[in-house]
C-alpha cells in the first residue's frame, strides 16, 4: 500500500512536471516571435529587461487558462477534450496578449506574428497531448473493480464508466441486500470499490470498512451529502459543527453575478447581433413563420417566464403531440432549424433573458412546468435547483448529457449552488466553450432505452448468479 501511495506522488509530480515543460515551450516561442516577429522600435522601452516582464505575463496567463479549462487533465480527460481545452486557450491567451501589444505600441500592429505563435501552439499542444497521454496510460494501469449496487437503477453507472476501460475495470457487481459481512469479504479482493447509491447506515459501514483497510473508495454522493459539502465549519467549541444556510446566494454574490452578467451579455450582443439578425431573416424567407419560439420555464423559486429561442421547426410542430424533444432526423426540424441546432445558435436570443433578468449566464437549466412537476415526483428534491436563477449553461450542461437523469442533473446543479464562486463561473463559462464543440454531450435520449436494456440485462444476469442458477437456462 506504501508503495501504491508513492507511486501516487511520483505520477502528481510528473504531470506537474509535464504542464510546467509546456508552459515554458510556449513562453520561449513567444519570446522568440516577439522578439523577430516586430519591430524593435514599436517597443522600445521592452527592448531589455521588459519583454521578460511580458514573457512573464504571457506564462500566468496560458497557466490560469489551462487550468480554468482543465488543459493539464492529460489521460483523465480524453485526447480531443484536453486538446480542444489547450487550443481554447491559446487563443484567448494570443487575443488578448495582441491587444495588449496593440496598446502597448499604441496602435493597431501586424497580426501576423501572433497567428505563427497561435500555429506553433497547435503544434506543441497537439504534441504534449498525445505524447503526456501516452505517458500516463503507461503509468496508470486500469484497477480491477468492485460496484456495490443500493439499487437497479444504479447499474446504469457500469456502463458510462466502461466507456473509459482505459481507466476503469469493473469486474464485480454485488447487490446490497447480500449484506454487509458478505460484501467485507468480497471487496477485499479488488483494488477499489465503488458504493453506488446505497442506503446511508450500510452505506458509512462499508466506507469505514474500506478506510480502515486502505481500500480506494468511489461513491455516488446523496443531495444531502452535497448539502454537507458546501456547510461552513463552526470550531467555536469542543464539537465540530457544520451549518447549512440554504438560502442560496447572498445578496452580494447576486449583485457580482447580475453584474456580470450585464457586462458580458452586452459585449456579446456586438458580434452577436448581425448573426442573430440573418439568422431572423433565414428563419423567415424559408415559411414564413415567426422567428422566435416562446416556452415557459420555470426559474428562481419557481418563477415562470418564457425562454427565447430561434424557432428550429415548423410552426405547430406540438401540435399533434410528437415526441418532445425532437430526434436528430425529425422530419418536424426545418432546413434552417437543422443548421441553427447543430451549431447551438438557436439557444442565442437567450442573451435577452439574461439581460432582462429571467436568467443568467451560469446556472441551473431551467426546466419545462410540466418536467418540474413531473421530476418533483420522482426526486421530491427536484426543486432544490430553484434556489438560484436558472442559466443559459451550468454544471449539469457542461457534466452531463441530454439523457442525464433528474437525480443526476440534481446532483450535478446542487454541486453548482453549494460550492457556488465567482471564479467557478468563469471556469463554467470557459468549458462551455468546449462542450460546444463535443459530440458527446449531445448524446439523444434514444441512448436510453439501449442503456435501459443493457441494465436489464445485468440485473436479471446478477439475480440468476445469485440464485445459483446458470446464466442463460
């Protein structure tokens, strides 16, 4: 166990390693195109120790983007994400660091070196990627795994998490109800465990169980547990207390978020507004038909108001009671609507919510009142999400999927409001960039029912094992 715990230590320090190695290969390209790339009397008071100064600058900022962007995250994340993540903020970075030149040479100065620094960087983060990847799958050996189930429902968790064998090898599935003596003695044999959705008593027996023998513990977190997380420590006597305020956002994190939002929303509304018109006008030549389509959702402490979007099918589309939501190839979505949706522009007239105040930028997804209602019903926490204004992105958009459970989007937006900071929304705001570009996060909710059938499939194979009765007779 020693040995496992170094080994933990050596690849932190490795990786570390690695992100330090990048940022130093960027500074010194940026060093050497600043340097050949201008003029030397554009800048003449940097012609010393200044472009130091710079280099230094140009460093944090790639640094605190990376990390914003989870860039460092080789081998965790797969290759394309941490990939599109570097390249998200290489071009911030290059922006703003031209504009900073701009300002610096007071005036408007070639772009043209900072396009070959954006190059080269494509160059060196498609390299250290696949090259630090590489590295970490050498060093980390998928563990051989044990899932405890507290319900059927759980076993969905088997299947996303085999979409990573790379990183996660579930062997053994046991079921709760063959109790706790039995399980202490099954889990012993594998290198983790993962406690999925199990009930609270039996649930902390097996964690000490797993602690106490050094064990690698997963567990899938209750809403309460989440509750716990963001409670504030009390050390004023001899018993530690937690509280739990449950009021959401104070009133100054509220003023900070709404301000904000403002500021960036009318910044958008710049190169924003000649899309949106064509937009309008491509939605209209096409049938005829208005260019926005209004739902009522449901927001802050149950507020309704109606989202905008641009109208991406016919007019009358629910008319009749087709499937909501639309498949990829329902023939309901027009031509217009097919491009608009592939390319998440129909969700931007919901810059004006914000602006009006219905929404913000980061939060809880407003939810339908019917989907309200009927996720209230399945998970009587549902409307925990309520305790701060819905979001045109959020935890549950940029973690999760369009066929992510209510209990999951739960626990993905409660994540969000207990652990709420300015900084975790421009975090949000800067991955939502790169879910954008991500095919997996737009998986459909026909992927459910496969997901269902498999489940099914496992739970009736686990019942039949412990019947003792062959797989299959």
């Amino acid at each position: 166990m020693q040995r496992k715990r170094t080994l933990s230590g050596v690849k932190s320090l490795i990786r570390s390693g690695e992100g330090f190695l990048e940022i130093i290969i960027l500074t010194v390209i940026y060093y050497l195109i600043f340097r050949n790339g201008y003029d030397g009397q554009l800048f003449p008071d940097y012609a010393r120790y200044g472009k130091y100064v710079l280099c230094g600058i140009y460093a944090l900022l790639v640094m605190v983007l990376f990390f914003a962007m989870d860039g460092y995250k080789f081998g965790y994340l797969r290759n394309g994400d941490v990939l599109v993540s570097q390249l998200i903020a290489l071009f911030i970075a290059n922006f703003i660091t031209y504009w900073q030149l701009c300002l610096i040479a007071n005036g408007v100065i070639s772009p043209a070196p900072m396009l070959m620094l954006m190059l080269a960087g494509v160059v060196v983060a498609f390299i250290c990627t696949l090259t630090y990847s590489a590295v970490y799958h050498r060093m980390y050996v998928p563990k051989d795994m044990v899932m405890i189930l507290g319900r059927d429902e759980a076993v969905t968790l088997k299947f996303k998490m085999e979409t990573r064998p790379d990183k996660y090898h579930i062997v053994k599935l046991i079921s709760v109800d063959e109790g706790l003596e039995s399980i202490c003695q099954q889990i012993v044999k594998y290198d983790a465990v993962i406690i999925n959705d199990v009930p609270a008593q039996i649930r902390n027996d097996i964690l000490k169980f797993c602690y106490r023998n050094k064990i690698r513990t997963y567990l899938t977190p209750k809403v309460t547990d989440i509750v716990v997380r963001g409670a504030e420590s009390i050390n004023l006597f001899d018993t530690p207390l937690l509280l739990v305020k449950g009021m959401g956002l104070t009133s100054v994190q509220c003023f900070i978020k709404r301000l904000m939002d403002l500021v960036i929303c009318l910044i958008a509304m710049i190169p924003a507004a000649p899309i949106m018109l064509l937009v309008a006008l491509a939605i209209k030549l096409e049938d005829g038909g208005p260019v926005f389509y209004k739902q009522a959702r449901m927001s802050l402490d149950g507020k309704v108001f109606d989202i905008l979007k641009f109208r991406s099918m016919i007019v009358d589309a629910e008319k009749e009671g087709h499937s909501i939501p639309a498949t990829g190839h329902d023939p309901r979505i027009t031509k217009v609507g097919r491009f608009t949706r592939a390319t998440r522009i129909d969700e931007l007239p919901q810059i004006l919510n914000i602006i009006k105040g219905d929404m913000s930028i980061v939060g809880p997804r407003p939810e339908r009142v019917e989907h309200m209602i009927k996720y209230g019903q399945e998970v009587p926490e549902f409307d925990f999400r309520t305790k701060v204004k819905g979001g045109l992105t959020g935890y549950a958009q940029i973690y999760g999927k369009y066929n992510t459970s209510p209990y999951d989007k739960l626990r993905l937006d409660m994540m969000y409001i207990e652990n709420y900071s300015l900084m975790l929304d421009i975090k949000l705001i800067l991955l939502t960039l790169r879910i954008m570009l991500s095919k997996e996060s737009t998986e459909g909710f026909e992927q459910t029912e496969i997901l269902e059938q498999q489940s099914q499939e496992v739970l009736q194979q686990m019942k039949e094992e412990a019947e003792g009765t062959p797989a299959g007779k």
